[in-house]
C-alpha cells in the first residue's frame, strides 16, 4: 500500500479523533471551544484526492497560525479571517481552488452560520508521478526506476519523478528523494548529492537513492503538552551547517517545531516548520540553508514550548 496514502489516511482518522475538541492551534482559539472545523484538501485534475500536500495558515494580521500536510483540519473561530497558502511540490503544481479562484493564497473568513468550511486546491500532476520506492516511471520512451537503501537495507522512501521531455530514444526525468524516518539523504549511487536532480537517460536506468542515519535528533518526548514537563529533548542543540535534525514526535498529542519565538513573532516559520506532528511523526529540519546564527524555536500548537536551536559554520 502507499506509504503515504496510508499517512494520510491514519491522519484523517487522528485529525478527526482528535481536534474537535482536544485543542486548538493557537492561544487566541485555546480559552474557546472550537466552533467552526476547517478542512483543506488537495486533488488533480480528475477529482481524485492527493494527500501531503504543504498548506500554511496565517490570520488576517499575518500572524502564524500553522501548517501541515494535506488532509489537514483546523478548528477555526467563526467571523475570523484565515489566510491559507499552498505550495506547488516539484511537477506537482497548484492550478485554482473549488470556487473558481486561481491564487495559491486565498483569504476565508468563516461564516457564523454554518459550522464547518471545506476547502479543495486542486493540482496539475503534469507529467509527474508520485509513490514510495521502488517506482519506475515507464512510458514510451527509456524508462526510469528509483530505488532507495540504507548500507544493505531497502528502504520505502516517498519520491517524485517529474518527466521533462521524452522521445523513444532519450527522456529526461526531475526525481526527488523524500527523508524518511530517522534515516536522511546522503547521495545517490553515482555520487550525485542533490536530493533533487535532472538527468538524461537513452536506456532503461536504475537509479539508488543512499540514505544515513540523521546526525541530530531533538524528540518531543511523552508529557510535552503538559508545561510541567521537558518540552523538547534536547531543549538546545549545536549543529553544523548542512547537517540534518531529525524531530520524533513520541508525545500522544500532536506537536510542532517552529522557528521564531512565539505566534507573535514576525519572522515565526521562516527559517524552518515541520508543519503539525502527529504521535509517531518524524519531520526534518536542514540546516544547509540556514543562517549560522541561533535560532529560537517553538511548537504552534503549545506557545509554552521553546527551544533553540543553533547552527554553526
Ligand atoms: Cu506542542
């Protein structure tokens, strides 16, 4: 089964147990009841739904409000206005929403007199093909397989295999390699370290995607939710820059880590966001585009938790 198909469906089931009631994304919805459930969904050009894809809310003043991977469910405050942005994802490319409107950010303010709101973007899949290794894009012209390991291990990764162009006897495909878990990309088997790459093939290529452990590790351990309890182990951590954070949610609550220094930061989720972490998430954080400078982080759906991290040259 898709891995992520399977993400996205145990996420529905999750986003539905849990938000309703169980918490609120911000401090300005947390004294209330959740009144009005949003729902943003993703799909193609023939209907069909297309989890994981990045969404991001701020409200009307700009302030962050969070993030997360389509199916994503938020508890929404009536009379509020939501600023909702998607983001295209390689061949993946966003082309309008169900009401007709063709900008990626699109400004809802919930009505007072229905209780849910549902949102669909939909998406040009184009010439690209998505699915967990091994995955072979076959049409015609020479074909491309991507396969993903770890030292003798094969590992299901998420990929993205974009086809540019192709005659019968030459193609020229875009692929991506996913994180997965705790294991990061390293490089692929000819030595090519871009996690995404273009090439040119004229036959039948197998592609090896070679993946590491993650260098760091910052888990959200049990009890997080609770301000008594460690919100982030380590609470502060040195890396260098280029090397990659892995984040485990191992908390029953769901989590997140967002730079910036609060909901009313500004800057909060420029330099990194791992969207809403659910028990059991890993997210990614690299660090190769940062600033080496200190960074403060916190989780969107608890202020109270913080942490930083700090990366050096
Ligand atoms: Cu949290």
């Amino acid at each position: 089964m898709n891995r992520l198909f399977l993400a996205a469906a145990m996420l529905a089931a999750i986003l539905t147990a849990t938000i309703p009631f169980g918490y609120a994304l911000s401090p300005a919805t947390a004294q209330e009841q959740p009144e009005h459930e949003v729902t943003v969904t993703a799909s193609d050009e023939a209907g069909e739904e297309i989890p994981g894809m990045w969404v991001s809310i701020r409200l009307a003043d700009g302030e962050y409000f969070g993030s997360g991977y389509t199916p994503l469910v938020f508890p929404g405050t009536p009379g509020e206005t939501y600023i909702i942005k998607t983001e295209d994802y390689d061949g993946v490319r966003f082309q309008g929403w169900e009401d007709g409107s063709t900008n990626s950010t699109r400004t809802v303010t919930l009505a007072t007199d229905t209780n849910s709101t549902a949102l669909d973007a939909s998406y040009d899949l184009g010439e690209s093909m998505r699915g967990t290794t091994p995955i072979t894009y076959e049409d015609g012209g020479p074909s491309l397989t991507v396969e993903a390991a770890m030292g003798n291990q094969t590992l299901n990764i998420w990929t993205v295999i974009d086809r540019q162009s192709s005659t019968e006897s030459e193609a020229t495909y875009t692929v991506y390699a996913g994180n997965y878990q705790n294991h990061t990309f390293a490089s692929w088997d000819d030595g090519d370290t871009n996690r995404t790459r273009t090439l040119t093939i004229s036959e039948n290529t197998t592609i090896t995607a070679e993946y590491v452990e993650a260098e760091h590790t910052i888990v959200i351990p049990f009890g997080a939710f609770d301000p008594a309890n460690p919100p982030y182990e380590p609470a502060e951590l040195s890396v260098e820059k280029g090397d990659t954070v892995v984040v485990h949610n191992v908390d029953v609550a769901p989590h997140s880590v967002t730079s910036g220094t609060g909901p009313e930061d500004a800057t909060a989720a420029n330099a990194f966001e791992t969207g809403l972490m659910f028990e059991g998430d890993y997210a990614h954080i690299e660090t190769a585009d940062l600033d080496a400078v200190e960074y403060d982080y916190y989780c969107f759906v608890h202020p109270f938790m913080t942490g930083k991290l700090t990366v050096t040259e």
